[in-house]
C-alpha cells in the first residue's frame, strides 16, 4: 500500500519540527520557500554580530532524512492540494498548515535566499556603525529586546523607545517589578524613553536603513535619529486558504483548531504554531509542542486509530534577554504564583545561547542530543 502523504505548509520551528517527526512513517513533503530556516529567537543578536549568522540560519538540506523540502510558496492550498506554483501541485492525505507570522526586519525576513538576508545584515551592521541615534517603535518584547542588543554591541549609539502606551511591556499579563527591572536596566545603558503618544507619522525611510530623519510624537515631542525598527505587527499568513479551506480564516488572519489541533470540520487537516487561535502568547515553544501533539494525531490516523491528543496551553512566561548579559524573566510558579528573576538567570536560561543550540541539533548542524 502506498504510504500516506503528509505535506507541510511552512518550515518554521512548528513545521520543521512536525516534518521531521513524521519523516520515518509518512511521505513527508515540506513546502517552505527560503532555503535556510531562520531561528528568529537569535535573529536580534545576528543583526549586531556576524558570528551570530551561523546560529540563526540553518540550511534545510539535513533535516529529512526520507521526505523532501519544496522551496516555493504555497499559492493556493485546499485540504487535499496545494498549489506551489501555476503547473505544479502537491497532493496531501494530510496536510499540516505552518505557515507562522510575518514581522518586519530583523526580527524575520523576507528573503529566501540566505545570502540575500545576510547581505541585508551587513549593511544594517555597517548602518549602525555610522550612526549616533537609532529609534525603536514599540516597547514590547521585541522592541525592547532589540534595544538590549543594540545598547549592549553598540554603546555609544543614542537610543529611544517610542510607544503610544504609558509604559513599556503594557500588552501581557506582567507584574510591575519586571517592567521597572528591564527600564531601569536600559536606562542604566542611556537608553530614553518616549511613551504615552504614538508617532504623528512614521519615518518616511526603510527600516535598518541609515538615512537621518525627523518625526513627531502627536503630543509634539521631536525625535531625530539616524535609522529606525519597527517592533509591533506580527501578521498571521494564511492568505493562501483558498476553496474548502477558504472559510477557515478567522478574520484577524488566524485559524480556529479543535484541542487536537485540527481544523474544526477537517480531521485530516491541521493548523500549529503562530497561525493558529489556541488562547496563548505566541512561542516557538508553543509551537513546537503544537507540532508533537499534531504528529501524534496524524500518526494515529495514519495507524488507523483515532486522534485523541490534546493541546493543553503551557503556562504563561516572559524571558527578555538585554543582550548576552541583562535582561528580566517573570515564570510562574508551582503554585501558580508569578515570579520575577533578573539579568544572571535570564542571561543562563536563554540570553547566551538563545536556544540556539537545540536548532543547531535539529537541523543537523551539530549531533541530535538522542543520535
Ligand atoms: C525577535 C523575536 C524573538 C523571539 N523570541 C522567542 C523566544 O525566546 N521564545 C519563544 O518561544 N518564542 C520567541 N519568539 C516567537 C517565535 O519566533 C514564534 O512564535 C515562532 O516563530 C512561531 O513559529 P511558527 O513555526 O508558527 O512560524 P514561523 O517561525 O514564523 O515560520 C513560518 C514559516 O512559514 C513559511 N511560510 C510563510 N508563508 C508561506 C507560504 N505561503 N508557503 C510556504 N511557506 C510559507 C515562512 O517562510 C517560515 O519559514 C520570538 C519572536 C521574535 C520575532
């Protein structure tokens, strides 16, 4: 009998995770149009160190040992076909939607060719070595994330953080005393702050670009920089759900899942990771776990019996690295009490190595730590 088709839309942490999984009892077909995966965790510190480009790209070519990558876009995907260009089309008996979000640079790319992304890279970094002034807008994790980079790899750029919110991290469930330790930690570098009023207007330049300007917050205060990031925006892709599938977009771009992470209505189609609507920040932890539930759905199915694994949502974290050395955690205790933990233990548990090593390992870049 020949063996079942499972095709994967999107090769991010969730797709690449669930492909591999399935490799040695399917006919895996992985369809992702860049040719390196990009371990966007580590992406901040590659746009300010060099050395950081071979711990945030890894080549495609190791990770299935039996399936296949296809890099091209899918264009048009029902629950059996998908269509990744105008002659070619990939047949699914199952089909894995992980097509995750689209953030602008330097946090994800665009590029699918990784010499194209590092090519970019080089000029943001030559960009920031000519610059004394650099904007941030938005001051949630990411942004202020990209400030600890920048603050930490080059000191001397003045740096200020624009939010149309009071104070920085004002999206999550945090506690006070982690949004007084990651301010007061940028503010010991020179970092400023610009909150309470969002910007008149945006910088009329590319973002990562070195071309001085000068905007206004609405309540007037002047801002003059010489390159600016844009950190807010995380936007579902999932424009290419087309025919039965055309309906399964909720209308802020994401997909409703079942607790089995499937489309409510389609048992052989599933959603993981950023685009789906499970009530939970969006991880890479998350979906990674969102690929081993639905891999053990579909290899149930595929087995003949029936999926009856469940997603149960993680509990709630924040790990903010300020560059290798600062930064703030809140957890969440056993007993369900939220704590806040500072720069060394956010610095052990994810700002060295921003979880690098553990794709390295799933890319076959180093040894898998089961091999
Ligand atoms: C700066 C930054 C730091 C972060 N830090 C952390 C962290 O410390 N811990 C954590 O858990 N999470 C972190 N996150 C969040 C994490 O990156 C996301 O939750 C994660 O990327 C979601 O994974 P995904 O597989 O759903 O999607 P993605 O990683 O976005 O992957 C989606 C893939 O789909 C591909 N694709 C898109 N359109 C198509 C198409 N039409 N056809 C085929 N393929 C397509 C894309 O090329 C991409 O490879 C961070 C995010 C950012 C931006």
């Amino acid at each position: 009998m020949a063996e079942p088709r499972v095709v994967v839309v999107g090769g991010g942490y969730a797709g690449a995770t669930i492909a591999t999984s399935l490799d040695a009892v399917a006919d895996v077909t992985l369809v992702e149009p860049k040719d390196s995966f990009v371990h966007a965790t580590g992406a901040l510190r590659a746009a300010v160190d060099v050395a950081w480009e071979d711990r945030v790209f890894f080549p495609y070519d190791h990770l299935l040992a039996r399936g296949r990558v296809v890099h091209a876009y899918a264009q048009a995907v029902t629950s059996t076909q998908v269509r990744v260009s105008a002659g070619r089309v990939v047949d699914a008996d199952y089909l894995v939607l992980a097509t995750g979000t689209a953030y602008p640079f330097p946090a994800k790319f665009i590029e699918s060719d990784v010499l194209v992304a590092k090519a970019r890279l080089v000029r943001l970094r030559e960009a920031l070595r000519g610059a004394r002034s650099v904007m941030i807008v938005g001051a949630g994790p990411v942004g202020l994330e990209l400030a600890g980079e920048l603050s930490s790899a080059f000191p001397a750029i003045d740096l200020v953080i624009v939010d149309q919110a009071e104070d920085v991290l004002t999206t999550g469930d945090y506690l006070p005393v982690l949004r007084s330790t990651i301010r007061s930690q940028l503010e010991a570098r020179g970092v400023s702050f610009a909150l309470g009023s969002p910007l008149g207007y945006l910088p009329p330049v590319d973002v990562g670009v070195f071309a001085p300007f000068t905007v206004h917050t609405r309540a007037g205060r002047r801002i003059d920089a010489d390159l600016w990031f844009r950190c807010y925006g995380n936007q579902p892709v999932t424009d290419y759900l087309v025919g039965d599938l055309a309906g399964a977009r909720l209308p802020d771009g994401r997909v409703a899942v079942a607790p089995t992470l499937n489309l409510r209505g389609f048992p052989s189609v599933f959603a993981i990771g950023d685009i789906t609507d499970v009530p939970e920040s969006k991880r890479a932890s998350a979906a990674i776990a969102h690929a081993h539930v639905a891999a053990a759905n579909i290899r149930a199915l595929i087995e003949g019996g029936e999926p009856v694994t469940v997603h149960e949502p993680a509990a709630e974290l924040v790990v903010l690295p300020l560059g290798p050395d600062g930064g703030a955690s809140q957890l969440l205790g056993p007993d369900g009490t939220r704590h806040v933990l500072g720069a060394s233990e956010t610095s052990a548990m994810k700002g060295a190595d921003l979880y690098s090593t553990a794709m390295a390992e799933l890319f076959g870049a180093v040894p898998r730590a089961a091999d």
